[in-house]
C-alpha cells in the first residue's frame, strides 16, 4: 500500500481562492484550510485550540461546567470551547469534596433550615425524636405523648392534689388523687364536671382519698352519670374519715365508683 508523507509544521497561509490546503501540524493530526482562512481538523484526534466553523464533536476535548444554552450542533459545539472546567471552579460553583459532609463550600443554610437541623437532628450523638431530645430531661412539661398512639403517657405514682375547701376538679386532675387531710375537720364536696364541661378522655381514673378525723367528702356529679361498683345505683356518693374511691370514665358521659368508707 502507498503512503504520502507529509512533514509537520506550522499552518500555511490562506490558499488562493477555489483551493484548499490539507496539512499536518506539529501535534501529528491532520487540517485543512479554505479560502476563507478557516482552519479545521481531519478525522479523529484530540486536537486543541479554538473550534471554528464545522466540528466532528469527538475531537473536541473541552469539558462544559454549566448549562448548555446552544440551539444548533455548531453552536453547542464553539459554546463547550469557552465552558472548560478548572481547579478554581472547584468549592465555588462545583461543589468539593468533604469526607464526613461537615463543611459545604459555598453553601450558607438560611436561618429556617439550621432551625430545623438545631431541633430535629440535634447534635453529634444526641439523637432526637419529634423536635425531643432522647432520655431524661432535666426540666420541662412532656405533652401530647402516648404510649400507642392513641393512650396518653401517665404517671408511675398517684400525683396528689390536696384539697381543704370545696372543689370543682379539673382536666389536669386525671390520674391523680385528691387528698382531704385530717387538719379539716369540716365537711366538703368535690364535684366531678360533666362531660360537655371537662371532656376526660374514656378511662380516666381519679382518687379521692379523706384522712384520719377529716370531715366527711361528698363527691358529686352534675349531669353525667355515676354508678356505684356492684349495686349500681347513681347519684353523689359520700367518703368518710380513713375512706378511699376511685371514679373510672367507662363511657363519655359515665363513671363507676368504688372504694372502703364509701355509701
């Protein structure tokens, strides 16, 4: 097989007019020129310099670091010339590389977004749940929390709330007991609130426990129902000296009540 050998060097000038001028360059690759001084690239390689006229788009080396806004071939081709990637890019519009993902170049989290991350990822080890840190608080109410999703977290112990007068009770006073002490000889009625007034949740239970020489209790019920345990009649209920009842919500508008010193 024939061969043309053909020296390298420099480009030549611009042929006459009809002519075009095939040469190789001191990069061993192949170019032509045409009257109009357009010089361009022959066959496959990994020529550099500026991309005029039409490209073969596998000669061209260039790397875009951006968007590609071209329309046309050409055009995306001559636009991926100017869009090279380099080192100083790198942490500014490209994001560098950080092993543990501590440190984001260029990248400042608004005031809303490090709230967040503050509340519900917390720091290094300490993980939390629904904006609460794990374990033992040392202060502080916990609220809205169940056990199954459905039953409220209670207490391990009967809170006591003490009472020497009259008294209405409350939505807080769910779980605990409430203590008449001895030092109140005078009798005193405690009143369970109906439904429509304090919605206690179904299986609420409430304690009324009345001290050594303490003036007699009358718990009372406005107009819900209170059934007493085993004979089942309804009404206020009375607890003497040394007695303690318990009230248990079997449905929203009913409780059951039993207990030793209890008529």
């Amino acid at each position: 097989m024939g061969q043309h050998l053909m020296p390298e060097g420099a480009a030549p000038s611009t042929p006459a007019t009809g002519y075009v001028a095939v040469y190789a360059k001191a990069d061993g690759l192949l170019y032509s020129k045409d009257d109009a001084g357009v010089e361009t690239p022959l066959g496959g390689g990994t020529a550099t310099g500026t991309n005029t006229g039409d490209q073969i788009a596998s000669t061209v080396p260039n790397t875009p670091a951006g968007n590609i806004v071209a329309t046309t071939v050409q055009a995306a081709i001559n636009e991926l010339d100017t869009e090279k990637l380099s080192p100083a890019n790198i942490g500014v519009t490209v994001q560098a590389y950080d092993a543990d993902l501590t440190t984001w170049a260029g990248v400042t989290p608004g005031t809303g977004v490090a709230t967040a991350l503050t509340v519900n990822v917390g720091a290094v080890g300490s993980p939390v749940v629904n904006g609460g840190a794990l374990g033992t608080p040392s202060s502080g109410t916990l609220t809205n929390c169940t056990k199954d999703g459905v039953h409220e977290i209670g207490y391990l112990e009967v809170p006591q709330n003490t009472q020497s007068a009259a008294y209405t009770l409350v939505l807080a006073d769910a779980g605990k007991h409430i203590f008449h002490p001895s030092a109140d000889t005078t009798a005193r009625t405690w009143t369970i609130p109906a439904n429509s007034s304090v919605a206690y949740p179904v299986g609420t239970a409430i304690t009324f426990t009345n001290q050594n020489a303490a003036g007699v209790i009358t718990i009372a019920i406005t107009t819900d129902t209170m059934r007493l345990a085993g004979a089942g009649t309804t009404g206020n209920r009375t607890l003497a000296a040394n007695g303690v009842a318990t009230a248990l919500k079997v449905t929203a508008t009913e409780w059951i009540i039993s207990g030793t010193g209890l008529t």
